[in-house]
C-alpha cells in the first residue's frame, strides 16, 4: 500500500526507513486526534458513525507514550482509516 495523498506515493517501508517521514505521519494523526479531542459531545453524539473514542486514544498514545507507538497499526490508520473519515 502507499499512501496516495502525497507528489510522490510513500510505501511502508520508505516512511519507516526515513525519521522524517515517519514523525511528520505521527504527527499528522496526532493533529488529527487533537481535533477529535476537542469536538463537543454533543458534535460526536450526532455522529456515531465514526469512532471517536478510538481516534482520541491513539491522540493520546501519540502525544503521550512514544514507547507504545506500533508503527504498523499507524500505517493501517494512514492508509485505511483515516481515508474513510
């Protein structure tokens, strides 16, 4: 898989293999998450269609726990998950 939103598709192992790559996607989903984590309930009660509380915990894996980054589940949220928002 790569991930097509870029002037050049990124593959897997080109992101894991260059830090910047790899942290700019981190911190991509971390802004992805921070948005989530500042929607209203109510916002998030209307939309039940998306999974909220999935998104603000990887936010605050992310933000807080660097050691319990799995790359690989962040590569699926890139390439699978966050598309279908």
């Amino acid at each position: 898989m790569c991930l097509s939103t870029t002037k050049k598709p990124i593959r897997w192992n080109e992101a894991q293999a260059d830090p910047i790559v790899y942290y700019g996607l981190v911190k991509h989903v971390e802004i992805i998450g921070e948005a989530v984590y500042k929607l209203t309930l109510d916002y998030r009660a209307n939309h039940t269609e998306v999974n909220w509380g999935d998104i603000e915990r990887m936010r605050h894996v992310l933000v807080h726990g660097y050691y319990k980054i799995r790359p690989q589940q962040l590569w699926e949220t890139i390439v699978t998950d966050i598309p279908a928002l």
